[in-house]
C-alpha cells in the first residue's frame, strides 16, 4: 500500500480564483477586445477590455479579476457606469440591465497602473521590463501561474476560454507588439507612437494571451502541412536575424514531427509565431515566446543524462508541443496541469523518435530518471488555483513512455495521441477526461496505473526473491488494484510478467540475472 499525500491550508482568495463560482458560472466568455498602452518609462499601462458573454443562467453579479497594484477606473454596459465589491483581486460587478438566458452582453472594463514586476520569468512571472544591447526597450509577459490578471481584467479561470480574441497594443516607436494571432491592423498615431492590432480566430487560454514589444526583425517561411499552408512567422532582435534563420530550422522539423505524431497543427488561421524574448520561453498560443539564446539542448545543456538532448533547441520543441498540449487541449483546472506539461514533455522524445528513430526516444527519456524529485503529487489540489509538483514534466514523461511499452503497438499509441488531439479539439478538459479516453482506447483500465504516478510519491518497486529453481515476484510501493505487465530480462531474454501486490507469483528456470526494460519507470528490489 502506498501513500497519497494531499495539500491543505487555502484562503478564501484561493477559492475564488480556482473554483467556478456562483459569480462566474452563469456566464460564457465569448470574445475578449483588449486595447491598452505601454509606457516603458515609467513600466505602467493603461486601457480596457471589452467582454462579450453569453447569459447562461439569470443574476446580476459578474465576477473578474486584476490583480493589484492595476487599478479599475470604470466598468461600462449599454453606457451604464457600474458599481462594483472587491475582495482580493476578484472583482464582483453589480449589473443594472437584466440578464436573459440565451442573450448575447457586452461591459467594458477601463483600468490603469503598474503591473507587477516578473522577479524570475517565467516560473515567478509577470510583465518583464527589459532593454536590448543596443538599450532599446525589450519587454514581454509571463504569467501562466501567477495569471493573466496580472496585466489584464478577464474571468480568469482556465475552464472558460473565449473563442476569440482582439489585442491592441500601442507602445512607442521605433518598438513593435507582437501578440497572438494574425495582424489585422497597424496604426500610426500622432503622438510617436504605433497601434498594432491583432485578431485570434481560435479559442484561447487567458495565460496564452501575450505581448512581446521590441524593435523586431521579421522574417517568415510556408510549411506545407497536414491542413494546408502554415504561416510562420519569426520576430527576432535584429543582430540575432542571421543567426535565427539558420537555427529556426527547428521549426519545420518540429511541425513535421508533432502533425505526424498528434494530428494537425491546431491554429492554422492564426499561424505559428516564434517571437524572441527577454526570458527563456513560453507556450503563448499561435506567438511561442523564444529565449534559450540560439543554443540546443536547454541553454547549451541536454535535459537528463543523455546527449539527444543536444539534438534540439528544447526551447523550440517544447513549448511549440504546448500548441497541441495546453493550447488545443487545456486543463479545466490548474491541479490537472500534467495534460499540459506531461504530454508536453513526453513530445520532446516524440520529436527524436521521429527525426532519429525511437533507440534515441528511448535513451532521452531513460534519462530523465534522475532528475524526478518524488517530493509530492504531480496533481495538486482543485478548486483553489494550486498545482502539482514539478515532477509533472520528467515524471508525467516517464509515465507516458511506460504507458507506451505497456499498450506495444506504436500504431496504437499514435492513433491515442492524435484521437486526443482530435476528441478534445479546441476543448478544457479535466484530466479524469484525460484517463477516461485512454482506458477507452487502449481497451485497458488504466485507472489505478494513472493514480499510481499522479498521486503518490512511490515508484512501484518489483520484489524478487530466488529460491532453488524459482523466482517468486510481487508489487510494493503501489496502490490498490496496481496491475500493468511488465517487460524483464532473464539472463539477456525477453520476457512479460504481471505483478500483483501482496501475491508472489514464480517463475519456474535456473535464472541467474533479472532485469527490468529500462523504458518503465518502475524500481526492483531483490531480496
């Protein structure tokens, strides 16, 4: 038996940002219109969102965030200044126009301030204030975790996406916004400074949702695709455009790799961007934001023990995976952030797989192994905004590699990969979603396999013990009902198992050497 640890001690700030409540679930974010203003000198902005929602179910209280030192100036519906309670940074608007089910609203929200300072983007994030080397202003936003209301008011929650999106940003010249989507609209205004405009065509998380302000470079390419033409677009520091056109090559090669692997790119409307930026990366949908400084691996460096790491720019194919992971299927709460992060990180020996043959998958992902903390579970608390352990990245990719040697059947495994992709298009989910699909497909409950990696800390250890001609072999460290078949060695041949807990089972031989394939991320422990 195994231990399941839970998390505890939550205020009520976190319940209101994580849970749906009663102020957020009868309304349906429809389409966001955010057009604000960057004032590098003094790092403050000013503007507005426009928030356009479908009435699910009748009240008179709208509940979104900001997140302080940003403060509200006004909120508008039908020219109606509207009064509003605040507790914490969630926003409760009180509505003057009745509310019918099935209508179509719209209120506006105008706001001003100083956001928060990134101390360490992406992980502590924020809006960073940076300068190139030439002193140029070179700023960009990072806020999966801490959250998008951190530099815009929004229902920020991630089971509600908007399906679409406008972003105006109006910044100085001779620097240029690059946000998500496609560029509708470039305006030069009188004042020094330029308006730039993009539309998203496609439902998107509220964390996904970017600027990137810079005097970029541009350069583009056409990736012929599995839906056609892809654009894809590049924004670059200028003394960086040479340089990024020789190792940006990573990005058709990705592309090839994933569709093959996950199903179509999914924002062929919006395009695929890769915007340089002053931390090292993040998956903003359809603009990836790009800063592991031209290098493969992670800053020059394999992720884990083996050198395939050094094959990719891991910047470049991991957060481009997020587009499948995380942008098209997106956890309904952040406690099921492994769907992101876990198949995220599983994509970067997919992207071997493909280019160099699965040999290389497996020696990449074998050699994450130490890099897993098992310090708490990989799924976090619902309800109150609170994720996981790290151990989602090199653990959630550990388990989804030994969940491949489990089904054998690469064609299978594919068809899981891309139906999920295909299942839950465009779509929050939560991860018993995740689960249910899986045991679905593969014809195999996996349900206490899933509990095993996602919720306890134990590896599940393979006991032996070898008497005379026998070897006798149970499970420990697992929970209930843990049963998978397991691939071992004797004596260098092949051979399936499967365990159960607390029943020794034999092996009838004169065997003098038992090995577990090293593609489970499982332990052994000879008695």
């Amino acid at each position: 038996m195994c231990t399941i640890l839970h998390a505890q001690n939550y205020t009520k700030q976190d319940s209101l940002r994580g849970s749906i409540t009663p102020e957020r679930a009868w309304w349906d974010v429809i389409d966001y219109t955010l057009d604000i203003h960057v004032f590098p000198k003094n790092k403050s902005i000013k503007g507005s969102n426009t928030i356009t929602y479908k009435v699910l179910n009748t009240n008179k209280t709208l509940q979104i965030e900001l997140q302080s030192p940003l403060v509200i100036d006004s909120i508008l519906q039908n020219q109606q200044k509207l009064t509003y309670s605040k507790v914490g940074y969630s926003y409760f608007i009180h509505l003057i126009k009745t509310q019918k089910v099935n209508n179509t609203e719209s209120l506006t929200i105008y706001y001003h301030g100083k956001p928060k300072e990134a101390e360490n983007a992406p992980w502590n994030g924020g809006v960073v204030w940076s300068k190139d080397n030439n002193g140029n202003d070179f700023i960009a936003t990072a806020n999966q975790s801490i959250g998008s209301s951190i530099w815009w008011p929004c229902k920020d929650h991630p089971a509600d996406e908007a399906n679409s999106m406008q972003i105006t940003v109006t910044c100085p010249n001779p620097l240029m916004d690059v946000s998500n989507g496609r560029n509708i609209k470039t305006t030069q205004n009188n004042n020094n400074t330029t308006s730039y405009t993009w539309k998203v065509t496609n439902p998107i998380n509220n964390y996904g949702v970017s600027l990137n302000i810079a005097k970029y470079a541009h350069f583009s390419e056409n990736y012929k695709g599995l839906k056609g033409n892809l654009d894809c677009n590049y924004y670059v520091l200028p003394e960086n455009l040479t340089l990024a056109k020789t190792h940006f090559k990573d990005v058709p090669k990705m592309l090839k790799a994933f569709e093959y692997w996950f199903g179509p790119y999914p924002f062929y409307k919006d395009g695929y961007k890769l915007v340089e930026t002053p931390y090292l990366g993040m998956e903003h949908q359809s603009c990836v934001a790009y800063g592991n400084k031209y290098l493969k691996g992670y800053l020059g460096y394999p992720m884990g023990t083996s050198e395939w790491g050094k094959k990719f720019d891991f910047i470049i194919i991991h957060e481009s995976g997020h587009e499948w992971f995380a942008n098209n299927i997106t956890c309904k709460d952040v406690a099921d952030l492994w769907i992101h992060e876990a198949f995220t990180s599983y994509a970067e020996s997919i992207f071997l797989d493909y280019h160099y043959g699965t040999n290389a998958a497996n020696e990449y992902v074998q050699g994450l192994k130490s890099s897993v903390k098992n310090d708490k579970p990989i799924i976090g608390t619902y309800h109150v905004h609170q994720e996981g352990s790290s151990d989602m990245y090199v653990k959630g990719s550990l388990m989804l590699h030994t969940l491949r040697q489990i089904i054998n059947n690469d064609q299978q495994w594919r068809k899981i990969l891309t139906g999920l992709n295909k299942e839950f298009y465009h779509q929050t989910v939560s991860g018993k979603q995740v689960i249910d699909y899986i045991n679905k497909n593969t014809k195999i409950d996996l349900t206490s396999f899933f509990k095993q990696y996602l919720t306890t800390t134990q590896i599940p250890t393979l006991v032996t013990t070898q008497k005379k001609d026998c070897i006798y072999y149970t499970w420990e460290n697992v929970v209930d009902d843990f049963k998978i078949p397991l691939k071992i060695y004797l004596n260098g041949k092949e051979k399936w198992i499967v365990p159960k807990e607390k029943q020794w089972k034999k092996i009838i031989g004169k065997y003098q050497q038992l090995k577990i394939d090293e593609n489970f991320y499982v332990a052994l422990k000879q008695l």
